[in-house]
C-alpha cells in the first residue's frame, strides 16, 4: 500500500523528538496520515492518555473526530461500548482517546496527556498552546496549513522541529476530479501558494506586502511613534527613519509591553529607549491628558494630528514606500504580515495588527513634510 509522507513522517520522527510538525496544502493527507499513525500507535502500546484538539468543538466534531470515526470503523476497530459520548473519550487497546475543543476552558487548563494531536494548529492562540503544551507529558504532534502571515507563534517551534512539507500531489487517494479542481484555482495567487503549493504567504487580503527584513539605516532623519495600551492591547514604542529620495521607511520596535502601565512606568520605558532629549515622540492623539503629563515630565512628545480619511491617506502613504524591519522588531513583523483590509472597497482596515502600524503612519507624515516643518534637531541630518 502507498503511504503519505506524513504518515511516514511520524513514524520517523515521533520516537526521537517531542514536537513534530505537518505542514501542508488542501488534500495533502495530513489529517488521515494523523489518523493512521495515532491507531498504529495505540495498537502498539496501551495506557496512555491521547488527546484529539482543535480551536472549538463544533469544528472537531464535524472534521478530525468525524474523520477518526470513520477509520476506526473501516478498520473493524470501533466499538459503542467502547465510545463515552458523554466525555468524549474513545478507549482502544487499552488507551483513552479524548476528543474536545479549545474552547473548552476546563479540558486546557485542567488536562494533562501523554500524546497531544493539535489539528489545525495555526487557528489556536498562543496563549492556548502555552496550556497544552507543558501538560503533554511526551509527545506532540501539530498539524497546519500554511495561511500564517509569514510571522506566527508556529515559527518558534518550526525553527526547532522542521515541519514535513506536502500537497495535494502527495496524497495518492485523490481522485481525478478532486486535481482538477485544485489545479483549477492555479491563477488565484495566493490561494495557490497556501493551498495548492503548501507554502507560506502573507494573510490574504494583506494591506502591506512592500515589506523586507534589513539593518536600520541611522544616518537617516527619524523619530519615535508610540500607541497606548487599553484592556489586552499594548503599549508601544517605534523608532522610524525615512529616505524620501529612495522610497524607503526604516522600522526599529523598541518596545511592545502588554502591561497595564501607568504614565511613570511609560515614562521610564520611554527614557531607556530614547537618550537624546530632544528626540521626538509622535504619540496617539486620543490620550492627551498622558501625552501632556509625559511632556511636562520632559519628553518631546506630541499627539498625531487625525482626521477624517487620515489612516486611509496614512496606509497608501506607506504602500509607496518599502519597509524594512530590523530583525530583532518581531511583533512588527507580526503585525505587517496580518494586517488587512475589513472592507477594502471602503478602505476601512480591521482594527487588529496596529500597534506599530498606526505609529509608524504617524511618523510617516511627520518625516516626510518639508524640511522647514520638521522639529530643529533634523534640520542638520
């Protein structure tokens, strides 16, 4: 019988390292090669915990368990008596399958296991994964398709476990019918780079693709952005540089803290990010009873000027110019790769991903006025 390489993958890997990775397009078996390998191995062993997961139930009901059903019962191996649909548990060999969705507070954070099946992991949160992950006593396996934004708490773990990389091409039970139909979308860019080739790209629908990863240029005229934080947004803090003759914005985070913080604790952080006092600070104008106090402490700090079409204007502004985000600016990276359009023909963008994105639109403007209207410290750069 001809295996998918997911399948082969697993067996491969999943004696010798903890997390092992499936990244693939539509079709590419990832799902059943999971499958197959989890009854293989609880054919082999008995007593261990193996927990099914995905993002909610209603999805892993209708997808990985319906799947897993089917399998067990094509392989003469499920049973009713064996099956509590009330816990959604499946015990087989000796060894208790749970199935349930993140979704479900008490089963993330009140679980442990021996084996862990994380489906379609690039929907899960990170905070989700730092809960599953240090209960799963030995090993993990996480699957997903590559509609990642090319920045994703998956890079962590990519980077240390390499995934298996499949399409549509390495599962040999599709039928004829079904490769036409996924050939078919070949002129639909991004839709064939995800799904039809199995590689990562920016979020459909991303705002800003005009972007690369490089050194910050210093020699450059530049100031700081900064937004504040509310409930479970950041506080921010952004060093941006422009060259206006070769088209470019430079972006260095300083600092993207999810902390509750107060204006002296703002404060300090601002000081051991900026030393020259004179250095300008273009900050998020709807808080300007903090701006004014941080002021009065000795910043040089202003509020953006807004308007009605501003973050419209602001964002074809940037779309004219490359990016370039130092390495070590992660959540900017982030960000860039997610932002994207709510109603592109409104030009209204999701109201996510902007919490260097909006500070860095209000130093664009600042920047790229006349010389003549920029603050006296650039006028000799």
């Amino acid at each position: 019988m001809q295996t998918n390489p997911n399948f082969d993958y697993l067996h491969e890997r999943i004696e010798n390292q903890r997390i092992t990775l499936l990244q693939g397009g539509t079709r590419s078996g990832k799902t059943y090669s999971t499958i197959l390998f989890l009854i293989d191995y609880c054919l082999l062993y008995s007593g261990m915990e193996v927990d099914i997961v995905r993002d909610t139930f209603t999805a892993l009901k209708s997808t990985a368990w319906k799947d897993f059903k089917d399998v067990l019962m094509s392989c003469n191996l499920y049973n009713e008596k064996y099956h509590n649909k009330t816990d959604h548990q499946y015990e087989l060999n000796g060894n208790i399958i749970s199935y349930y969705g993140a979704d479900t507070p008490d089963k993330i954070h009140g679980r442990s296991r021996d084996i862990l099946w994380v489906n379609e992991a690039h929907q899960f949160p990170a905070e989700t994964i730092d809960q599953l992950f240090p209960r799963t006593r030995h090993k993990i396996i996480a699957d997903y398709n590559p509609a990642l934004g090319l920045e994703h708490w998956l890079d962590t773990y990519i980077d240390q476990y390499p995934p298996c990389i499949t399409t549509y091409k390495d599962n040999p039970y599709l039928t004829q019918s079904q490769v036409e139909d996924i050939e078919s979308r070949k002129n639909n860019q991004y839709w064939w780079q995800v799904y039809g080739s199995g590689q990562r790209a920016n979020r459909e629908g991303a705002i800003f693709t005009n972007w690369t990863t490089g050194e910050f240029d210093s020699s450059l005229p530049y100031c700081y952005g900064q937004d504040y934080g509310f409930s479970v947004d950041p506080t921010t803090l952004v060093k941006v540089a422009v060259d206006k003759k070769a088209k470019k914005i430079y972006v260095d985070e300083c600092f993207y803290n999810k902390n509750q913080l107060g204006t002296e604790a703002i404060y300090e952080l601002n000081k051991t990010h900026i030393h020259n006092p004179s250095d300008l600070i273009i900050a998020d104008s709807a808080e300007p009873r903090l701006i004014d106090e941080l002021r009065r402490k000795g910043l040089n700090i202003r509020g953006a000027i807004k308007g009605q079409g501003s973050v419209t204007a602001g964002i074809t502004q940037m779309q004219d110019y490359q990016i370039i985000v130092t390495e070590r600016s992660s959540n900017t990276r982030k960000e860039i790769s997610n932002y994207c359009w709510n109603d592109k023909k409104s030009g209204i963008p999701i109201d996510d991903y902007n919490h260097i994105l909006d500070p860095i639109r209000y130093t664009l403007k600042e920047l790229t006025q006349s010389a003549l209207s920029l603050p006296k410290h650039f006028a000799n750069r």
